[in-house]
C-alpha cells in the first residue's frame, strides 16, 4: 500500500523484535532483527542466513581469509515472536488511547512495545 506523504512503508517486523523464519534453510529458528532494509524489504537476523565471505588483506585486517555474515532474509519469510506467549502471531494496527498507532498480537490482542 503506497502512503500519500511519508513514503516510507509500513512494515510488521522492527528492529530489536524477536522473529520465527517460515521459509528457507534455517526454517523454524528465531533470532533477533538486527537491521531493517525499508527500501528491499529486507531484515538481517541474528545468527540465522549464515553466508561465508571471502575478505580480501587490507591495512586495517592483513591476515585477511573467509568470515562468516548474516545476510538479509526477506520480510515475507518472518513472522513475530509474541513476548507474552512465545508463539509466532500475525499483528495488526490500532489507535490506543492517546491516538498514536501501535502494533498489536492478533493471536492475543496485546499492544506489542517497540
């Protein structure tokens, strides 16, 4: 959905959330949202979606060799981790008492902080 004045899109998955990936290698895990890509739609996962990079010697890391990075998972594949329950839940949108917008669990009906 495109927004009128803020272009920036609206998404259910923040940064410091806690997540469940529903597809791909590392299916089923959790890990903590590190970043959030707006533009790609992206999210890096702590410790999940593992890729190995080959780093060239530099001045500041001579020895160079193969480390190891989370690369971006796509919004799509993550689903909210519930605090209360621990369950993976779909959120929604609502107004709370003060007119701001805040996400809430749709399995529960929480207001989800952050």
């Amino acid at each position: 959905m495109e927004r009128k004045f803020n272009k920036q899109p609206k998404l259910h998955i923040r940064r410091d959330d806690v997540v469940k990936v529903l597809s791909g290698d590392d299916k089923g895990k959790t890990g903590k949202v590190l970043s959030v890509d707006l533009e790609k739609r992206r999210a890096i996962v702590e410790g999940l979606n593992m890729v190995t990079k080959h780093v060239k010697p530099t001045a500041s890391n001579p020895q160079g060799g193969i480390e190891k990075k989370e690369a971006p998972i796509h919004i799509s594949n993550l689903m909210l981790i519930d605090p209360k329950t621990g369950e993976a839940t779909k959120t929604g949108r609502k107004r709370n008492e003060q007119g701001k917008l805040v996400r809430y669990s749709k399995k529960t009906g929480e207001v989800i902080n952050g």
